[in-house]
C-alpha cells in the first residue's frame, strides 16, 4: 500500500456555511489563544467577541456562540460600527478594515493581506476550505500567546 | 520370550500423567503470559491514542485534515499500531492512517478508542487498531520454552518411571513367571517368592496357597487312582476265579442244564448233551425246548410266567429212545429260563420193581391171612367147643393183630393202586352226615379200646357230596382211629360237619399231646411217622393220611390240621358241595 496518509476532502462539502465556520473558528481561538491574564478580568467575565460592520455575520456568531463556554467563560457578542467601537473587546472580526493593534486583542480579519498587513489571524478561503493564515509577530506585539497546536495549523507569516 | 507388556503399560501411564500434567501447567502460564501481554498492549495503545487524539484537536477544531494526517503519519515510529481513525464529533471521517507494508489478511487484535477533547471541548474520537504482531512472537517463545521444558521434564520422568515400576512389575512379572513356569513343567512344587502385604503380595501368597492344595489334591488323585487300580486287578482275579469255579459247576454237573432265552436254548452242559445223547452240547443249542414237552406240560416251560416249577415226565432223545426225567424251571427276568434236567430213569424203575414187589407180597400174605382171621373167629366163637379161660386173651391177641395186619396190607396195596393210578372210584351223590355216623359206628368198638367216646355235634340235617361212600368211610375211619389212638383214655373225640363257602367241612378234633412240630411238614407224606417208637406201641402204617390225601384229592377236596385251642389237634377235610338235589341213592 503505498498511500501512507489518507485524509478527507470530503470535510467541508457539508451543509456549513462559511459564515458558519468563521464562527466556530472564532469560538475555537478562545482555546488555543492566551491571553494576558489582566485583560479577561473576573472569572465571571465573559470573552467579548467583537464584529466590526458585517452585522448579518454578527447574527451568524452569536446564534454560535449562544451558551457556550471556554475556559469556563461564556462568550458576548459586540456589534461595533468601526474598529475603534471595539477596544475593550478580546477578539475583533473585521472583514473589511485594517487590523487594530492594541494590547490584548486578538486581531481578525480576512485574507491573507490582513495578517501580513498587521493583524494576528486571517482567514484565507482556498477551495471552498477555510485555511488560517497566522502572524505571530502581531501576536507578540499584542501580549498574546498562540498555541503550537494552533501554529501547526495555520499557515505562518512574517511581517514585512 | 518374556511379555514385557505390563511394564511399558505402566510406564506409558507413568509419562502420560506427567506429560498432561506438564501440559496443563504450560498451557495455564502461556494463557496468563498471553492475558497479560493484551492488557499491557491494551493499556499502551489506549494511552497512545489519546496521546495522538491530544494532538489532534487543534486540526480538528479548526478543520484541517491535512494536518490531522500529518499528526497521524508520527504512527509510523510504532510498527504496533496497524491502522488509525480520527472521526468528527459527528462521526465523519477526518484523517486516517494505515500502516505501510500492512497486510489486511491478518486480523486485529485489538482496537481501542478514544475522544478527543480541548480544554473540555469534545471534539471527535481516534480509534487505534493492533494486529498484535508481538502477540504472535511471544507464543512463539513460551510454546517453544514449553516444548524444551516438556522434553526435558518428560526425560526426567522416564527415568524415574522406570525405577518406579520396577517397584510394582517387579513382583507381578516374578508371578507370571512362576505361573508359566508351573504350567510348562506341570511341577506345583515351585513357589512365588516375595510378599510385600500389599495387593500383589495378597495375590503371591494367594496363588502359593493355590499351588499347595493342587499339589496336595493330585497326591490325593495319584493315590486314589493306585488303590483303583490295585481294587479292579483284586476284582478281576477274583471275578475270572468265580466264573471258572462256576463254569466247573456248570460243566461237570451230573444234571443237564440248559439256558432258554426267549425259548430258544442258548446254553447247555455235557450233561445236557448225555441226557439228549448228543455229541456236543453245541448240537443241542438253538432249538426250542417245547418241543419235546407234551402239550399239557408246557405251561411250565412258558417263558411268559415267572417262578419255578418241576414236573416229571417221559422225554425223546436224539437217538429216538426215550428218559424219564425230572424237569425243574426256573424263570429268571427277560424272559431267560434256567432248565435243570435229571435222569430219573434208574429211580422209576427202582420204584416199579419196589411196588410190584410189594402188589406181589400183599397178594401173597393176604391169602394165609384170611384163613388165619377166619380160623381164629371160629377159635373165638366157640365154634370148636368152649376156650379153655387160660387161652382165651391169646386168641384175642392173635384176632386183634391178625386184623391189624390185615388193614396194614390194604394200606400197602391202596397206595400201590393209587401211585399205580389203578384204584376205581364208585362216584355217586352221598351223604356227609350219614356217612359220619356210619364211619363213627364202625369204629365205636376200636374207640373203647383205647377209652375212647366218639361224639357227633353240630351236624346239618343233611350234606350232599359226591363221591365213593367207601373210600370217604376210609377217610373218616383213619382219621377217627388216629384220634382214638392218640387220646388219652376217658377223653371224648369231637366230629362235626359245617357248611363254609359253597364246601363241607369235617372236623375231627382229639384232645392228644399235637404233633410235633418237627413232624407237621411230613405228615401227608408216605410212611410218615412221627416217632418211630412212639408209632410202634400205638401200631400203624405210616400210611393212613398219604392215602387219605390222594382219596380227598380225587374228590376235589383238600385235608389240612390244625392245633385246636384247649390242647389237641383239629383234623379236617372239606368237599365241594353237590349242586343240584338229585335224589338221594343209597349208599
């Protein structure tokens, strides 16, 4: 035998949208993501996931979102016109804009452009998959840990 | 060629016990070895599963299935682990691993699975499957420790059956030695040796035990067999001199002697060929015997009756004369007759020259004797002047002798007559009573001689009988002149007549001292006497009852005594009743 791998291509002809998977991958960032221990708060504070513009996106996250839990903290959706409506937020989707750097924010955006322009993580659709494209140095300017798991993942790239 | 049979039996049990004893422990530790190493392997893949599925969550989380791939190929360090699967939380496929070189044909072992979770977030499951490659090499070991282990042990237990059973077939093989040896030789003296107290020691000493009472028992045989041998030779000898000492009988036997089997002779004497004048008694074998009995005679010879009878009578011989003989047989069973034959030829003439003597005296004296009695009665009258007193108790005497022997004569010449068959008897119907008084009258005057009465009693009115009247008054004179005699004087002689069963019967009963015992078997018979002296003081022939018998005889009637009770002896004759009543004719 002489294949020595098999994986399935048959994993996103399923019924999920790609809204729908950008939002679990949202929800899945809470775990593989450390963020500095004074920027979440209490424990009874939730992760605040914030969605720049693209509100029928935000309507898509939130019915993901809904009474889950990472880590112990339950997730709350921030609807913001521009990215500056969201700084107190842990995570900021921004489909369309620049990424936002700030201290303690997960910067998301679309594309692999907008992680090599900055932000931390984008989201790169390549045959209908939905492949992350990640910048460590973002994070790291950022105060944010990614996981190995995650980096192992995702395709790495460096600031210009 | 000794049977070694029993020893390897026992051996062959010996190693068998061993070997499967060997082999259930050897089974038992291989199971548990095998037991353990599955639950090790199980332990190990479970932890290596979840190690992967730990790896694999981020792939999974973010759908990456190539990646998830990657994470399985690392798979490839463990050559244990046959295939992976890594499946969503919704059960689709999402990476999968197969061993490289890995043949399908040989089945999994194990399979173990395992959920793949983040920080709590469940998010599919890994499956690991084993074939337990290793699982084949370690049985490969303990069965080949096993087989060395079972060859060496099995070694050890053949050399140590071989010390153990010596210990049992030792003494079994020494006993069927001994009983062959027994056997081949036919010797019970030999003897088993050894008794351990044990079951073959019980069944030594119970075969040396057996071996004795045979020996003892074919002594006993041997000894039995001797003495029946030494019996049978005595007998023999003693058998083979009886038949001599009887065939000398046989043969020189003065009478022949012949054996009629089944009426044909089949054995004879010389003196049986004398008697016949045969040359050989052979000539006279073969024939009947019958044939030379007159007609009336063969009844006697009949085989068909048994018993003994003799007769006498007039026999042909070979030469064509003619031998009075005497012919005694005796009937034996089956129908087997013994003939014993004497010449009486010299006898019978003896006899016929005896009785004419006699005819021809009697004859003579009778004639003197009439002119003597009648002399005498003239004497006695008076007829020639009266007796002088003196001479008249001598006439007297001279009278009563001459008439005693006048009555002796007849005497001698009835019987002459009556073996010669000449006396002539009147037959006519009688009267018993009448002839009773008749007989009583005549002999009143003979009774006072010897003071005695004659009484008649019990007497029928009358008893028709046929007969002589003569010869039946000489029975009843005879028989009432012996009671007379034999009576003591002043004694009364008792004469009755009864009726009995179609027959008269006379008594005559005297009160005299009986006949002697010694007497009574010859009384019938001619010149009977019972004590010669005695007879003579009382006078008499000897004759009386011999002629009286013959008398009765040709009447059909019979003669017998007996003692009467009260002392004395009871004479009595019986004769057939007359049956019609012609009538009455006198005497």
């Amino acid at each position: 035998m002489e294949c020595g791998v098999l994986f399935s291509l048959i994993l996103l002809a399923g019924g999920e949208s790609e809204a729908e998977i950008k939002a679990a991958f949202l929800f899945q960032f809470a775990n593989y993501v450390e963020w500095p221990a004074d920027t979440l708060g209490g424990p009874a504070e939730p992760f605040r996931v914030a969605v720049v513009g693209a509100p029928g996106f935000a309507d898509v996250l939130e019915k993901t979102l809904a009474g889950r839990q990472a880590a112990g903290r339950g997730f709350s959706v921030v609807r913001a016109e521009k990215a500056d409506d969201a700084l107190r937020c842990h995570i900021v989707y921004a489909p369309g804009g620049e990424a936002l750097r700030r201290p303690g924010l997960l910067a998301v955006g679309d594309g692999e452009r907008f992680a090599a322009g900055g932000g931390t993580v984008g989201f790169q659709v390549e045959n209908r998959r939905v492949r992350l494209v990640l910048n460590p140095a973002a994070a790291d300017q950022a105060g944010l840990k990614l996981s190995a798991k995650l980096l192992q993942v995702g395709r790495v790239v460096r600031e210009p | 060629m000794r049977d070694r049979s029993i020893r390897w039996q026992l051996k062959a049990i010996l190693m068998a016990v061993s070997a499967s004893a060997l082999v259930a422990a050897m089974g038992a530790m291989v199971a548990y070895d095998v037991r353990d190493f599955r639950k090790e392997a199980a332990q190990r893949l479970d932890t290596l599963a979840r190690m992967v599925g730990s790896q694999c969550t981020a792939a999974l989380a973010f759908k990456d299935p190539k990646t998830g791939a990657e994470i399985l190929r690392a798979l490839e360090n463990d050559p244990s682990v046959a295939e992976a699967r890594v499946e969503t939380k919704n059960g689709q496929l999402f990476a999968f691993y197969v061993r490289k070189g890995r043949d399908f044909e040989s089945e999994v072992r194990l399979e173990v699975t395992a959920p793949v979770v983040e920080a709590g977030e469940h998010l599919g499951t890994i499956s690991l499957k084993s074939e337990l490659l290793e699982l084949d090499a370690l049985l490969r070991r303990d069965v080949t420790v096993a087989g060395i282990v079972l060859f060496f042990a099995l070694f050890a237990a053949f050399l140590l059956s071989a010390r153990l059973e010596r210990v049992i077939t030792g003494p079994v093989l020494h006993l069927a030695d001994t009983v062959r040896a027994v056997s081949e030789r036919g010797d019970y003296s030999i003897r088993a040796r050894g008794a351990s107290g044990n079951e073959t020691g019980l069944l030594i000493d119970g075969f040396n035990a057996m071996l004795a009472q045979i020996q003892e028992r074919d002594a006993a045989l041997l000894r039995a067999r001797d003495e029946l041998e030494l019996r049978v030779q005595e007998r023999t000898v003693a058998i083979r001199e009886s038949e001599t000492r009887y065939r000398h009988l046989f043969e020189s036997s003065p009478d022949a002697i012949l054996i009629e089997t089944e009426g044909v002779v089949s054995l004879a004497n010389p003196a049986a060929a004398s008697l016949f004048g045969a040359e050989t008694p052979e000539l006279l074998l073969g024939g009947a015997l019958r044939a030379r009995v007159p007609a009336e005679r063969r009844d006697a010879l009949g085989v068909r009756m048994l018993g003994e009878a003799t007769f006498e009578d007039t026999w042909s011989r070979l030469d064509g004369g003619t031998v009075d003989v005497e012919v005694t047989v005796i009937h034996l069973p089956h129908r087997v007759a013994q003939v014993v034959i004497r010449d009486i030829t010299r006898r019978k003439e003896a006899e016929r020259i005896k009785n004419e003597f006699i005819s021809t005296v009697s004859h003579e004296l009778r004639t003197p004797l009439t002119s003597i009695r009648g002399s005498l009665g003239l004497l006695a009258a008076g007829k020639l002047g009266a007796l002088p007193p003196a001479a008249r108790p001598f006439v007297e005497i001279a009278s009563n002798d001459c008439l005693r022997l006048v009555r002796l004569i007849n005497d001698l010449l009835d019987i002459q007559k009556i073996e010669a068959g000449r006396m002539d008897f009147q037959m006519k119907t009688q009267d018993l009573v009448g002839l009773v008084n008749q007989a009583v009258e005549a002999n009143r005057s003979y009774g006072r001689q010897f003071g005695v009465r004659f009484v008649v009693r019990e007497v029928p009115p009358t008893a028709l009988v046929r007969g002589d009247g003569d010869r039946l008054i000489q029975v009843l004179s005879n028989l009432l002149s012996n009671a007379a005699k034999f009576s003591p004087r002043g004694e009364a002689v008792d004469v009755s007549v009864d009726h009995e069963d179609g027959r008269y019967l006379v008594s005559v009963r005297d009160r005299g001292p009986g006949i002697p015992a010694e007497f009574r078997d010859r009384i019938f018979q001619k010149f009977a006497q019972a004590d010669s002296s005695d007879t003579r003081q009382k006078g008499g022939t000897g004759l009386g009852l011999n002629i009286c018998k013959a008398i009765l005889e040709k009447h059909e009637g019979s003669i017998s005594f007996e003692a009467a009770p009260g002392g004395g002896t009871l004479f009595r004759f019986s004769l057939p009743e007359l049956a019609e009543q012609p009538a009455l004719s006198s005497v």
